[in-house]
C-alpha cells in the first residue's frame, strides 16, 4: 500500500515526524541513504530537544545508552570562566540534557521508530523530485539493490540533513547570509581527570586574539572527548594546511585544551566542514516540507542544529497530520511563521557572538538573576517561549544589554 508520507532521512528529524505521524494512525515510510550507526557531528544536546522527543514517545530509547548528561556550558576567555547552568532558567520543562555520540543517539532513534512498526528503508536514495505536480509529489528512488521505483505519497518531509535532498534536486537552494566559516573536529581518547563540573558542562573558548574565533569541547564520557576548532578562512591561513597539525597547533597553545587533553591521542583523523551555513528559498509547498539542516544551519555555536530540526519535526507532523484529516492547512503561518521566530532568536545570538556583542553578555560582572535566568533559558534552547521578554524582543535586548555591560 502506498505510504501516505515519505520522509527523507532517519536522524532526529525524521524520527521524531515519523514517530507523531505513526501515533497519529498514518501510514509512514522513512528513506535512508545510509545505513546506521554513522558519524555526524551535532554532538552537544539543548534541553529544549528532551522535550520533543518526549512527545513524540522516543526518549525512552535515547534514555536506555545511559548518554552523558549535560548540565550547563562553560566559556572560557582570557583566563576567565563564566558557566550558564541550565537549572538556572526562566521557564522549561527539562533543566538537562545529553552529549551524545551521533552514531549511537541517531541509531537509538531509528531502533524505536521500528520498533513502533515504522518501516526504514534502508540504502535508499532519492534521486529524483518533482514537487510541482498538480497531482502530488513524486520521488523517483533506487534501493540497495539498484532498483528503481516511484513514490507518489501526499506529503514529503525531507530531513535529509546536510544532504539537502530537496533543496538540491528541486532547486530550493539560496546563498546564506551568514559569513562563510570552517569546523576541523575529531575525538580524543583517554581523558581522565576531569571534574564532575567539567563532564557535565560544554566547554566554548573564545580565541584570545581574534574573538570571532572559538573551539568546543565536549566530553561524550570520561573516556572520549570531542574537539573542534571554528574559524573564518583569514585565521585557518595563519595554520597548517594539514588539519590534524593545524588543530594539535591550536590544542598546545590553548591552557584549557592543552590540560584536558594532555597525552590523549585523536581517535581518528580530523574531519572538516566548510560553508555549512545554508538557506532554502521557501520552507514548504502544496505537498512538501523542509525539517532542520535540510532547510536552513546557523552554526555549530550554541548547539542550536537538533533541536531547530526537533521543533520543525514536530510542527511539519501536526500540520500534514491535520492535512490528512481532510483540514486546510495554513503551513506559511502553522509551520513556518511558527518555526522561524526560534531560528530568528537563535540567528541574533549567532550573529551577536560573532560580532563580540554576546560575549560583554556572558562575561559580564553584573549578576542580575533575572536576567541571568532568561539568557540561559534561551542557551537551553527554549527560544519559542514568548513569557520570555528576551525571547520576543531578542535583538533590541541583547543590544542594549550587551551595551549596558561594556559600559
């Protein structure tokens, strides 16, 4: 029987509007290129994103690794730490989250979609989409076998990720408007002397010299550490052109990489992204929608990926699940103008970390609680919550915060 909704992509996204869509009594199929565990980067979880997956009956899988739990961020700059505490917030359910390996948390995800009896196609690619069809979407598909075949479903979710599957055979694509940067990451084995306070909370440094400039550090247990180094291209100039020399570089002249990290070994060769920024020309169509990193990244700052795609998941799931009731739909203002108002606060923090805005922000010595507690709520993720003034005026308060604490 033909499925009423073809989802692209088995990661968070697509579980989670798999998941809804299924408990809905919907008929479901999810296509995956790959097959999993597979490596993809996104490793540092948002409060915000429990409460997705709780909805949509997963984090009862996620929950079963036994995943590292985070409780905060710590920023380094200068010598000097400030911590955001996620159980310091305005508002939100959960007050802690994950760092989770990808491989074993998107698999975790997948497992429960089929153990709710979800098929997954596996080794599947789309190679071909018409979404302009009067009659419906149309997705030409080759298996693991080499076999092709047309789908001809009502909806298509693409959360296809960083395969922007849509966006590139339908030609959505457009230019981000965020300056073009680079990521160089691995993992690290044997680190052992960390602090409970240490393994609960995400490490962010600021380049002393150059503040746009910023590493993470994310310890996934007391044994595997995740590092990455994020910069313009002028800075990466200044570095070896081999990535693994040009990150063990910066490790040794950091203070707090070079001492958790001391006599640790890579675990496998540095990866790299570039230009991730990316934006799509439209959200959604008669037929078919955009999820996550398939429509439009940010940056790796702030770990916004999941839980942007966690939201869009769960907003494209209620709006085809009321499509398919028979309802008429408003998906510019149901799906999009309830998602972009999130992205757009996320987008300011971005843009004002960049800038050195944000920084005066998480640095300063003004210790107002409240404020305290609406910042760190928006770090946590909950940034389509509109009790939250920081959330609803988010460019104007963090300007003018930002000026008040340089002053």
């Amino acid at each position: 029987m033909e499925p009423e909704v073809v989802i692209i992509g088995a990661g968070p996204a697509g579980c989670v509007a798999a998941a809804r869509l299924h408990r809905a009594g919907h008929r479901v199929v999810v296509l995956e290129k790959e097959t999993f565990p597979r490596f993809v980067i996104g490793e540092s979880l948002l409060p915000q994103s429990m409460v997705f997956l709780k909805e949509a009956g997963l984090l009862p899988y996620a929950e079963a690794c036994g995943f590292q739990r985070k409780r905060g961020a710590i920023f380094v700059w200068k010598g000097e730490t400030a911590t955001v505490d996620f159980g310091d917030i305005h508002a939100g359910e959960f007050t802690w989250t994950w760092q989770v390996p990808r491989a074993e948390f998107d698999h975790s995800l997948a497992r429960g979609v089929e153990a709710m009896g979800i098929p997954i196609r596996w080794r599947c690619e789309v190679i071909a989409a018409d979404i302009d069809d009067p009659a419906g979407p149309r997705l030409k598909i080759r298996d693991a076998d080499g076999i092709e075949s047309e789908l001809r479903p009502r909806i298509v979710l693409d959360a296809s990720g960083y395969g922007r599957v849509l966006p590139r055979l339908a030609g959505l694509d457009r230019p981000s408007a965020l300056d073009p940067r680079r990521a160089v990451f691995t993992h690290f084995g044997g680190v052992r002397d960390e602090s409970d306070n240490e393994l609960e909370h995400i490490a962010v440094g600021i380049d002393d010299q150059q503040i746009s400039t910023w590493f993470w550090g994310i310890p996934l247990s007391r044994q595997r550490f995740s590092c990455g180094l994020v910069a313009d291209p002028e800075y990466w100039a200044k570095l070896p052109s081999d990535p693994k020399a040009a990150l063990s570089q910066y490790i040794a002249s950091h203070p707090h990489l070079s001492r958790r990290l001391k006599n640790c070994e890579m675990l496998f060769p540095p990866r790299e992204l570039s230009g991730y920024s990316a934006a799509v020309k439209r959200l959604h169509g008669p037929g078919f929608a955009l999820l996550g990193n398939a429509a439009e990244f940010l940056d790796p700052i702030f770990s916004s990926g999941v839980t942007i795609a966690l939201k869009s998941a769960t907003l494209a799931a209620s709006c085809a699940e009321r499509e398919l009731r028979g309802e008429k739909v408003d998906w510019a203002s149901d799906y999009a103008g309830e998602l972009m108002p999130g992205v757009e606060c996320f987008r300011t923090f971005v843009t004002t970390w960049y800038s050195g805005l944000l920084q005066d922000v998480i640095f300063t010595q003004r210790k107002d609680p409240d404020i305290r507690r609406r910042i760190n709520a928006i770090l946590a993720g909950y940034v389509w919550d509109k009790t939250n003034p920081f959330v609803r005026e988010h460019q104007r308060s963090v300007k003018a915060l930002s000026a008040l604490c340089a002053h």
